[in-house]
C-alpha cells in the first residue's frame, strides 16, 4: 500500500470519492435523526433551557472522557505497515485527552456543582456506543473506524460552533459556558482533512469500503440514542 500524507488530498481514488459519497449519505441520515431527538429539537424549536444544557454537558462527559481510550486502543491496533497511520491517530488522540476538563469547566460556569459531573455515570446509550468503539478499536487494522471519526468528528465540524451559538441565545449564557463546543467547531475541520486522507489510503477494497460506512451508521445510531437518553433515562 503506497503512503499517502495525512491531509486533504488533491485527488481521491475512484473507490475513495464513491465512499466518500456514501459516508455523505450517512451523515443527512444521521441529521434527519438527530433533529427528532427531543434536547436538539428544544434546540431547533427555540424552547431549550439552561437546565438542558447542562443535562446536555453531564451526558457528554462520560463519552468524552473515553474518547482517548478508543482512538489509543485503534491506533495500537495497526500494524508495522501501517506505522504512520497508528502515529497520526495517536497525536489525535493527545489533542482531545483532556477534552473532558474543558467540559467540566463549562458546567461549572453554568453554575453547576463540579462534584455532580464528576460523579455522572454514562447513560444507557453511551454505554452502548463506548462498548462499540471499544470492540472494533480492538480489531487489527480498524479500518472501519474511519466511520466512527467521520461521525464524531464531523459532529465538531458541521453542528458545534451553530449549536454553541444558538445555546448562546437561548439561554443567556456566554462564550465562557460554550469553550468545549466552540473549540470543537475550530479544531474538528483540520482533523476532518486528515480523515479525508486515510479514507483514501485505508479504503483498498468494496469490503473495507463497507466496514467504513457500516460503523458511520451504528455510531450514528447509538449516539442519537446517548442523547435520546437525556430524556427517556431521567
């Protein structure tokens, strides 16, 4: 497998650009669901609270401080030939590992108790995502797990910064309260040009190809159950 460097591409394969398309596909899908969940449609709507953002932050905590654990255990999972690979999503993986304290201190500028996040337990749905990506991290060369980046990283890119603004409005609080998001919204983007790339290197085959975009939409579902969970699991 020839090396390729680990950002945007100028030119995509032909089974790269076609996956690209289908991962594409997954992501409306994954916005059309996302928009029926009832904390981000009180969100779209105009009705949400202060106290739905920091239901939101204690719901995403737990998942945020396993993130490290998942990337670290994907980037182990790559062999020798693949070298450059495990290094690239090891830095990732040491940009986002303290990601959670961020979190931690917008809750608190909310005026919420440190102690209470601390002591968050994840719901039923991160539950169910964080054992996931834990599963097929372990797997040797995940590749699928660009399907997992391209949901989670692309939430970052595509929805933080409008969610952080519209929290913003709503709620009276500052841009001392949305750090976690609003960082998310300007460091997501370099790491989706890297991602672009490893699609195109990692992508070799129709099977492969498959696995990338099947693991897009389990992670898509299980993180809109995470948030679905905000309600139902009160």
């Amino acid at each position: 497998m020839a090396n390729v460097p680990l950002t945007r591409p100028v030119a995509l394969t032909e089974l790269g650009q076609a996956t690209l398309r289908r991962l594409m596909r997954v992501w409306f899908e994954f916005e059309r669901a996302l928009a029926t969940v009832p904390i981000i449609r009180r969100l779209d709507l105009g009705t949400f609270t202060r106290q739905d953002y920091q239901n939101l932050l204690l719901n995403l905590r737990p998942q945020v401080i396993e993130g490290s654990r998942w990337i670290s255990r994907c980037a182990s999972s790559f062999d020798r030939e693949h070298s450059d690979i495990r290094s690239a999503i090891l830095r990732h993986a040491h940009d986002e590992h303290r990601d959670y304290e961020m979190l931690e201190q917008d809750f608190v500028a909310t005026g919420g108790e440190i102690d209470r996040i601390l002591a968050q337990p994840k719901n039923n749905g991160s539950e169910a995502l964080h054992a996931f990506l834990m599963f097929r991290s372990g797997e040797p060369n995940p590749a699928s797990m660009l399907g997992a980046m391209w949901i989670i990283e692309g939430l970052g890119e595509k929805m933080a910064v409008n969610w952080a603004a519209r929290i913003e409005e709503l709620t009276g609080f500052d841009a001392h309260c949305t750090r976690f998001l609003r960082y998310h919204a300007s460091n997501d983007d370099s790491h989706m040009d890297k991602l672009y790339a490893l699609v195109d290197r990692l992508c070799t085959s129709d099977a492969v190809a498959a696995a990338v975009v099947s693991t897009a939409q389990i992670v898509g579902h299980l993180y809109a159950w995470q948030l679905q969970e905000i309600d139902d699991g009160r």
